[in-house]
C-alpha cells in the first residue's frame, strides 16, 4: 500500500482562473495581508474583509477545476476501483472548491473553505449564502457571529493532527503550485524528508526546494497529468 500526501497551493488552481497569492498579479499585490488575513483586520472592518471573500466568492462562481485537478481525483478513483494498492491525502491550502468538483473526496482543507462561514460564539460552520453579513444571526445560535471560515495568519490551521499523522504515514509528500513561505504548510516536506520520497510541482523552485527529491517545472495542468497518468 503505497500512502501520498499532496499539498496543493494556489499555484493548482490558477489555470482555473484563480488568483495565486505572490505571483506578479497575486492578490497581496493588492491588499495588505494585514487588513485581509488577520482576525485583526476583520476585527477593524469586517466589511471590508467581507468584500474581499465576495470578490473570491463571486470569481469562483465562474471557473471550473482543470486538468491537474482531475489527474488528482482521477487517482484518488483508482485507489477506490482497487486499481491502484494506494491511498491519496490531499492537504491543501486553498479555500477554493476546485478539488471537491474535480472529483476528489479525501481533503483537508488546512486553511477553511471560501463558501462556509464560521460562528465565533458557538463554532457552527454554516455554508454562506449571498446574504450572509457579519451582523447576520448564525442559523445554530442566532447570534450575529459570524466570519469567513478561512484560517487567518496568527490563527491555528485545521486538522493538523491528522495533518501530521499523514505525513509520518506517507511514502510520497508531493506538493503542488505552492510558494513554501506559509508555515506550518511549507514545514510539511521537513517532517516527510525523514523517510518518504518527496516532489516538488511548480512553474519556479518554491522557497523550500532545496529540501525536495525531485523538481517537475512546468504547468501543473501539463505536468500533474503526466505523473499519474
Ligand atoms: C500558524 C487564508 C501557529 C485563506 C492564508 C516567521 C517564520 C515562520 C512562520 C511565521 C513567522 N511569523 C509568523 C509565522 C506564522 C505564519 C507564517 O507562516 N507567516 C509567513 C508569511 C512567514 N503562519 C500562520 O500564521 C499560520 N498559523 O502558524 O499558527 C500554529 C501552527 C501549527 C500548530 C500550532 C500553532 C496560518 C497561515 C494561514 C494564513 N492564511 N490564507 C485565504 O485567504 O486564502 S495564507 C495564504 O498563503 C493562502 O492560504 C495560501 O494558500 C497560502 C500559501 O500561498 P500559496 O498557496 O503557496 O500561493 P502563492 O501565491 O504564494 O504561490 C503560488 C505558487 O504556485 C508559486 O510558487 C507559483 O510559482 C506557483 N504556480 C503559479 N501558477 C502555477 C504554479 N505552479 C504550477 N502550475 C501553475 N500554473
């Protein structure tokens, strides 16, 4: 039984359509990350930080997952036809849906999902409606709690147990159109390096590459593909 482990990043999803972070055209070329992606800018103007995921929000509405995407799912399939003696963890950063309708079904999303929102006061994570304002009640508590369910920069991602029982499990760490300045994310191929293979997928070396086995430059929708095919 052969276990992967895949990190992806924005990088997987930008020939969807989708912004990445730190490319010439990323999002923080934009906005400050600290009036976006800290819970202390949403603190000073929730609106603002609302605006900003409905800007997401509504560009997600009109892309669809591409090739590197399915390639993932598509993998995922064969561990459940039996065709393949393995097993796939995608762990991703991305708070897009991108994976989920490509097909995939095991996935973490370590830094939230984009259409849920999250109750501070009772910790329900409701999916978000057009409607849906901070001072909107949340449907569980009623109370006008509610915030993007995105895990901000000071904030502690999800599943990080089970983040890091995969990756002392896995044979395979591939990561994926992710920069690797984001911890605990970019730390992931320290901790698989001790024992299992490690590959890097990417348009440029990320900033941790040095630690990888194996670089594949290139286009993921190209390059992804081509190794599970
Ligand atoms: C935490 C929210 C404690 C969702 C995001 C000093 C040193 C080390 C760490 C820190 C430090 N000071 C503070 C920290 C911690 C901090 C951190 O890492 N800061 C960095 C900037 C120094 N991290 C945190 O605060 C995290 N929490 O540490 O808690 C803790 C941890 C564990 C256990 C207990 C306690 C929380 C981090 C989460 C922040 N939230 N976003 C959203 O709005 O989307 S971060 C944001 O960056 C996104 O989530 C994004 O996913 C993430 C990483 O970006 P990438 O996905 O890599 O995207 P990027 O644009 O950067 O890169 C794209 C890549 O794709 C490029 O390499 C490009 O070449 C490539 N590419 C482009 N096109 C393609 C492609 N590749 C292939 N094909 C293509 N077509």
């Amino acid at each position: 039984m052969q276990r992967i482990v895949v990190l992806t990043g924005a990088g997987i999803s930008q020939e969807s359509g989708l912004q990445t972070f730190r490319g010439e055209d990323g999002l923080w070329n934009h906005e400050r990350i600290s009036d976006i992606c800290t819970p202390e800018g949403f603190a000073r103007d929730p609106l603002r930080v609302d605006r900003f995921y409905n800007g997401l929000r509504a560009g997600l509405a009109h892309v669809h997952p591409n090739a590197a995407h399915k390639a993932l799912a598509r993998l995922e399939e064969c561990s459940s036809a039996g065709t393949w003696d393995g097993e796939l963890l995608i762990v991703t950063q991305n708070i897009d849906d991108l994976h989920e309708r490509a097909g995939s079904r095991n996935i973490i999303h370590m830094h939230g999902e984009l259409m849920r929102v999250r109750c501070t006061s009772c910790g329900a994570t409701p999916p978000w409606h057009a409607d849906c304002l901070p001072q909107t009640p949340c449907p569980t508590c009623h109370r006008p709690t509610l915030r993007p369910d995105v895990v901000w920069f000071g904030e502690i991602p999800y599943h990080m147990d089970r983040i890091e029982r995969a990756l002392h499990q896995c044979d395979l760490f591939v990561a994926i159109g992710t920069s690797g300045v984001v911890y605990p994310a970019a730390g992931f191929v320290q901790q698989a390096s001790t024992h299992a293979e490690t590959m890097e997928f990417n348009m440029e070396p990320s900033a941790g590459n040095a630690l990888f086995d194996q670089t594949i430059l290139g286009p993921a929708t190209k390059t992804v593909p081509l190794w599970v095919r």
